[in-house]
C-alpha cells in the first residue's frame, strides 16, 4: 500500500506546474483589464459591449493554449507518477509474498499489470482533460465578472480608473478562478490537481495490488487501518475478507454491508 506520507507529497510536481499555469493566467487576465483605462467611460454601450466580448473570446482562447501547453508537459508527469506509485505499492505487498516463498513477476514483465497502469492513466487523463477544459470556462466567467465590475464603477464615477483596475486585479489574485463542478461547488486548482491525482494513482494501486493477489494465488486480504477515517471508511477499515467470495472473515457477518460492497465495486472485486 501507499503511505499517508507517500501520499501526502505524491502530488507536488504537479501542483507547483499548476500554480506556475495560474500566475501565467493571472498576468494575462491583469494585462487585459489594465487596458480599461485606455477606453473613455462614456464609450456607447454597443462599443463597449463589442469590446468586452472580443476581449471574453480572446480570454477563453489564450487560456485554453495555456492549459493545453502545461498539459502536455502534466501528462508526462502522470505517466511517471502512476508507474512510480505502482511500483512503490507492490514493492510493499512482494516482500510479503517473497517471505512465503512466492515469486511476484517484475511489473514491466506482466501484461495485466501493465494494463492496469495503462488503464489508469488514460482515467486520470480523462478527469484531466475534463479539469481543463471546467477550468477555461470558470475563469472567462470569473474575468467577466471582474471587467463588468471594474467598468461600471468607473463608468459610475464611483472610482478612477486606477482605483477600478486595481480592485479587479486583486479581486482575481485573492480568488484565483480554478474548477466550477455541474454541481456548482468551486475548487482552487491546486486542490483539483491534488484530488485528481490521488483519485487516479490510489485506484491504480489498489487495482494493482488485487491483480498480483489473483497473479499468485492469494485468496485473502487484509485491510490496513487508520485513525481518522471517513465513517464510510471506518466500517471496512482492519477487516480480513476473502478475495474471491467477498465473504467476512472473523466476523458474524456473511456479507459485506451495503457501504463495503460499493467499495469493493469501485475497485473491480465482484
């Protein structure tokens, strides 16, 4: 398994890149609304409105490069953060097999296993190219907001152009746009990176390691415990369970509970 230290730092290459895409996307969003004080506040409303929907459009599509440009450069770092993972995770789990005198297969050597990281990198990349794409859509929305704001109070003679600009700028630099879900609840980038990440490489460990379960014949597991665990977690957390049946080992219970049966799912064990 992977260790909550492990863990804990997994993803910090990735998040680093990402803040290096927020700040790229910050001085462009600030270069565009400096660029207010070059209109006069009583522009006709038709020619400001032209001008801010050539300036949204010209957002979306510089962000969109922008994301595109760093994102090569991610899925790079994910194709190597899962191998590195899988290999720390079935490192762990093979001495326990060499103890018993088994002899786990080199994971570069095993077709399954190497389908399973293949499988889970092309996961992550899907929750990546869905990060992405949520992510130019908030923050043209958010720079909307921002350059509507900014026109208005000056327009309004509330505030000088200096004033004006200086607020949306920093508006935006306090609250960095990152990820709006259909659900509407908005994440940082780094904390959608970060949840990404972890997401796909514990996934892939866990397939990883019930596959070379199935590879040397090992017909139970035992899960490993915390303190601080999630209540739905709480519930399986410790336990021995037979791989194949699902059945409870040490336990009264012959079935898993609702909650241990939609976990088990969740990793590919019927």
């Amino acid at each position: 398994m992977l260790t909550p230290d492990y863990l804990d730092t997994l993803p910090d290459a990735l998040v680093e890149l990402w803040q290096t895409v927020e700040e790229d996307i910050l001085q462009d969003l600030a270069r565009r609304i400096k660029a207010l004080d070059e209109l006069d506040p009583m522009t006709p409303t038709a020619a400001w409105q032209a001008w801010r929907l050539e300036q949204t459009r010209l957002v979306r599509k510089d962000v969109t490069a922008t994301l595109a440009r760093y994102s090569d450069r991610s899925r790079d770092s994910i194709r190597q953060l899962l191998l590195d993972a899988g290999l720390e995770t079935l490192a762990a789990d093979d001495e326990i097999y060499r103890a018993a005198g088994l002899s786990p297969s080199p994971v570069q050597e095993s077709e399954p296993l190497n389908n399973l990281l293949n499988a889970g990198y092309q996961q992550t990349l899907g929750t990546w190219r869905n990060l992405t794409a949520t992510t130019a859509s908030t923050v043209t929305g958010a720079f909307e907001t921002r350059l509507d704001r900014a026109w208005l109070q000056v327009s309004s003679g509330a505030f000088d152009y200096n004033t004006a600009i200086r607020r949306a700028v920093d508006d935006l630099a306090d609250r960095m746009p990152g990820v709006t879900y259909p659900s509407g609840h908005t994440d940082t980038l780094e904390v959608a990176v970060r949840r990404a990440v972890l997401t796909g490489t514990n996934q892939t460990a866990a397939r990883l390691q019930l596959a070379r379960a199935e590879e040397l014949g090992c017909e139970f597991v035992e899960v490993t415990a915390h303190e601080g665990a999630r209540p739905e977690h709480a519930l399986w957390q410790g336990k021995e369970f037979a791989r194949e049946n699902a059945d409870l080992i040490g336990s009264t219970a012959s079935r898993f509970t609702a909650e241990e049966e939609e976990f088990f799912k969740r990793l590919g064990v019927t």
